[in-house]
C-alpha cells in the first residue's frame, strides 16, 4: 500500500484486525518491551501504546510481526519489487527505461526520491521528551531500536550516493549529556562506516540524520541488502508505492519528509563515549564499548508522530520476521552471485550470525565414483568473503548432487546430513585470528575470533545413533549425558573456570573415552545444562555455536595435526560452557511479568492475546 505515514499504517492494520490499542499507562522501562515479547510469542498483532509514562508521543511496536501481517502492508507491491530486485545486474539502468520491462512501470515512477522545498510541517522536542524505552534490566539506558541512520558520501553528496542503515542508538544513560549527546553503534561491513572513514580522512564531522517512524517501508529498506547500484531510498520508494519524499534543514541536514521523527547531529572524527550494555539478537548482552558519539542538532516532529520501536533478544523475534519478509522478496538473489551455490541459510536460532548453512555443488571430478570436498571448499571462501555472511563462525556446507532434496531450513535433518559423511581427518577447515560479529563474546576480543567449515561430500561414513552407546561412562566431573539429535550429545560439565584447567577436563574425556564404539556418535557438546540443551534443536544450536570459538573450543578424539591441518577419529568435541570472558544472557524481570499477566486477565488491553 501507498501509505503516507505511520499513521496511515497504523488505522490500515486497526481496520483489518492486525493491531490492538494499549489503553493503559504502560511504563517505557522494561514493560513496554515485557508487553511485546509476550504478544510476538504469541504471534499476536502489533501494538499502539496510546499512554506511554513520561512521554505525550505513542508508540508502536510488532508492526512486522508475522510475515503474514508484512506482506499484507505490502500488498499491492510486493511482487513488483521482487521483480526489480531479481534485476541485480543494474536495476537503476531498468528504473531509467521502464518501458524496456512492462509491468514495472508504475514502479519507476515511485521509485526514485523526490526532493521537495523546506517544511514547516515539523515541530522542536528534546531527546528527552522521546518515549525513553529500555527493553532489559541490565541496559544501559534507552535505546532506539527501529531506527533509520542517513549518512551521504563527503566526496559523493546527495540522495542517490546516501546510505540508510538500522543502526541502534543510545538516546541516554552512561556519560552521554542529556539531550546534547547520544551514541551511534554500528557494527562492521556497515555502510555509514566508509562514509565516516572518508570524513575523518579530511577532518570533518559527518552529517548524521536519524529517521523514527515513516511508511513501513522505509525502516525495511533500511535492513534490506540490495543489490550494487539502488539505493535504500529507491527501494523504499518501490515498496511503498510512493516516492521517498526528502529536503533538507536551514543547516544543510537531510530531512525524511514522511518520518514521524528525525534526529540530526555530527560525529566527529575519534570523538567516542562508551556505549552499552544492550540485549542483543543472539541472546546476551553486547557490552559497554566505546562507539562513534553524535553530538545532537535538533529533534523534529510530526504533529501527529507514532514513536516506532521493537525488542530484540534470544531468536525467533520481529526481526526474524523482518528476515522471512527479506527472503520473500530477495528469493534466491545469492546463490546468482556465488556459482555453485544452491542455498545458503544464516540459522535464526543460533542468532543468525554465529551459525550458516549451505548447500553447493560438487563437480571437479565428476569422472571419480567417490567425492569428497573440493568445489563446495571454493564455494565456502566465497560465502565467507561476502559481506556480512563474512563475520560467521561456523559454515556447514553439503554436496547438493548426495541429496537434492536436502533443505538447510531442516535444522537437525541438515546437521545429521553433513555429520554423517564427514571425515573428521579431513573435512574441518580452519581460519584463525579473523573477524566474527560485533555482538558475539565467543572470541579472543570484540570483532575478533576464528571460523571453521564443516565440508561434506559422497557417500555416508557412519550411521548416526539415536540412543547412547552400550555400556556408555564419562569420567568424574561429567554427567547426564543426552542424545539432542542422533549423533548429537550433550553432556554436563562443571563450570569453566579457565583454557588450562578446560584443557585437561577434554584430556580426560578424551582419554576415558578411547576405548568406547562411538561410530554412531559425530558430536559431543560440553555444556552448563544438558538437558535444556538437548530438549530440542533450538536450544542445541544457540547454546552450541553461540557459546564458542571454533579455534579454541573444538577438541575431538584422537586429535592430530599433520602438514599444519588439524583432525580427528572423531567424534568432534565443542566446549559449549559459559566462559569468563562472555556477556550474561538475557533473563527477564520477574516483578514486570506479573503486570503483564494482569493486562492478560478480563477488562485487560491483552485479555485474548497472551
């Protein structure tokens, strides 16, 4: 739908029964975030909070929800977006000569953004005078969560050379001066990174314009990874079925005509306050750190303004919806730029980052009866060079031609696959002292960490067992041993205490375990609790591939190195415990629950919905 505003949206989705009202005074510390986990749980409808304390604007939150309730929004553009989108080779050459491709026509005509004289539509508020919405109790304040960052090129200025990004921003809390500063954290491979690397080249502030609500479609193009050539503003033009409407201020910041909010400010170069804790989407708290400080200009207004938000912690959360919707948009977009590639999948369960799936095919020697990992290895270098598939810690990669029915979406079907063929002498491939997420604490340092491939092709070596062998023990200090998957258990562990001490708690296991028939066993996982760990493949995958470092915290039985390649007989050991140096998880507040319950009973805004 074309909608014009965030309040447009808001009375589409309330007229077709995809949004509640709020009517009680709900408090933006930690309940406002409470309210929405447990209605998204639910997949419930999204949520205007119509008396947010100490603050006159409402909120809106779980507008992308469900896939269901995002495609409805965009309804009357979906496919032709899709459309322009499956043009990566130069979209914005289609754009100029529309009549070359019929049926996107009205697209181009709504895709390039359309500047416009200086409004006085907008009204002054303070930082302060925002919905202050913190999501978890070790936060460091409040936070935009759906926000729209705007950044130009200092040596390209102007909309079409613009990037528009979701970066989180701290709006208080820390060292930050009440409304005159707030922090901007962006993690690497973003692109508002390369324009502020060539302001501080020459000494300049950074013109930074940070946009709250809008059409839906803006804060999705701001997430959405488009092809080289179209711009965040062209496809938020396309989607919503209206041009990307912008002027700019008296002191030369871009404004978003249609956003209910807009924040400007400078980023100097090497100007930093340190920002955080914050839950973040793997499920723990991303720490305090040091990150780019804005020092604030002015904060606008509409009159009829809706602060957007959402809540981000342990997946499935609104953003895995947002993901569904970027899949359904995108399709197989990918797998045209890396030859070979049939599908890969970023597993929403292990926090997306930590954790890919991939399928590939395997030709180099199709004139050999036996494969074995050889062009699925190139395919995997290329996956992990590719932008932000690049900060992944482990990539499982399987030979489309032993099974082309396998999906990467079968979380345990997928894993058995690649575990079952796998030759553990050959087929793990290490890259150390690289690059991993901004969010993940699994590594030697923050953005610092290691990689493995798991590569598997031909024929299967070994049948995996779904109980535990006959006569299994484990040596003192391990215990409760539980089969997640078949050729998956899980095993207790005392707390980490440090690398020496897990080192010779792995020397034991390893070493007591030697003389065990383990050929239907590919992978044990020393974990804090086994049994919530192999209760189902959601929890198997987040504590397993979240709560380690491949080159540290991979063992396995009768490991060896030969030539400077690390393996073993197997099975693989994955040291899975909590460690020192790792954030605390996100737990929530027990006393804010309970009020939520309370909306829950008759007469409550959620009594039906939780």
């Amino acid at each position: 739908m074309g909608y014009q505003s965030l309040a447009e949206c808001v009375a589409d989705l309330e007229k077709h029964g995809h949004l509640i009202r709020i009517k009680e005074e709900v408090d933006p510390y930690l309940e406002m975030a409470a309210i929405h986990l447990r209605v998204y749980e639910k997949q419930g409808p999204a949520l205007l909070f119509e008396n947010v304390k100490g603050s006159k604007f409402p909120a809106v939150s779980n507008l992308f929800g469900t896939l269901e309730r995002s495609k409805f929004m965009f309804r009357d553009s979906l496919h032709k977006v899709e459309q322009l989108v499956g043009l990566r080779s130069d979209p914005m050459k289609v754009l100029k000569n529309p009549l070359k491709l019929p049926g996107i026509g009205l697209t181009a005509l709504t895709a390039l953004p359309m500047k416009q004289r200086f409004q006085s539509a907008f009204s002054k508020t303070t930082i302060s005078a925002l919905p202050q919405i913190v999501n978890w109790p070790m936060d460091g304040g409040p936070f935009i969560t759906m926000p729209q960052v705007y950044t130009e090129d200092i040596d390209k200025p102007g909309i079409m050379n613009a990037n528009l990004g979701m970066y989180r921003i701290q709006l208080a809390g820390n060292d930050y001066i009440q409304d005159k500063e707030i922090g901007l954290h962006y993690q690497i491979h973003r692109g508002i990174g390369v324009h502020q690397s060539k302001a501080n080249a020459k000494g300049q502030p950074l013109k930074v314009s940070i946009f709250v609500g809008g059409p839906p479609s803006h804060p999705l193009a701001a997430v959405m990874p488009l092809p080289e050539g179209l711009s965040e503003m062209t496809f938020a033009g396309a989607l919503g079925n209206r041009r990307f409407r912008y002027f700019y201020d008296e002191e030369g910041f871009c404004i978003s005509a249609d956003a209910d909010f807009i924040i400007t400010g400078t980023v100097y170069p090497q100007e930093n306050k340190p920002e955080g804790p914050f839950g973040d989407h793997l499920g723990y708290y991303s720490l305090t750190h040091p990150f780019p400080l804005m020092k604030v200009h002015n904060v606008y207004h509409r009159n009829d303004a809706i602060w957007s938000f959402t809540v981000v912690g342990r997946p499935p959360q609104e953003d895995t919806s947002f993901g569904a919707l970027i899949h359904e948009i995108s399709g197989s977009a990918l797998p045209q730029e890396i030859h070979g590639l049939k599908e890969v999948n970023a597993v929403d369960a292990a926090g997306v980052h930590p954790l890919l799936f991939a399928i590939g095919s395997e030709r180099y020697t199709p004139y050999l009866k036996e494969r074995r990992p050889q062009e699925i290895l190139t395919i995997a270098n290329h996956i992990l060079g590719k932008n932000q598939l690049s900060l992944a810690k482990y990539l499982f990669i399987a030979a489309r031609e032993d099974d082309e029915q396998l999906d990467t979406h079968d979380l345990s079907a997928f894993m058995q696959h690649v575990l079952s063929r796998m030759d553990f002498k050959k087929d793990l491939h290490f890259h150390t002292h690289t690059t991993i997420d901004t969010l993940d604490y699994s590594g030697d340092g923050l953005n610092s960490g290691s990689k493995v491939v798991f590569a598997a092709a031909g024929s299967q070596k070994r049948t995996l067992s779904a109980v535990l062998p006959q006569g299994f023990s484990l040596p003192p200090v391990f215990e409760q041993p539980y089969v997640a998957i078949p050729g998956v258990v899980a095993v207790k562990a005392p707390a980490y205490i440090n690398h020496v001490q897990a080192k010779q708690e792995i020397l034991a296991l390893n070493e007591h375990l030697q003389d065990f028939d383990l050929s239907g066993v590919a992978l044990l996982v020393i974990c804090d609790d086994s049994a919530f760990t192999a209760a189902n493949i959601n929890n198997l995958v987040w504590v397993t591939f979240t709560r380690s470092n491949p080159a540290s915290d991979i063992d396995g039985i009768g490991a060896y190195h030969e030539n400077k390649h690390w393996g073993c007989k197997g099975p693989v050991i994955i040291d899975a415990r909590k460690k020192p140096h790792h954030a605390p998880e996100l737990i929530k507040d027990e006393e804010v629950e309970r009020r939520v319950d309370l909306m829950a009973t008759a007469g409550g805004s959620l009594h039906g919905i939780i």
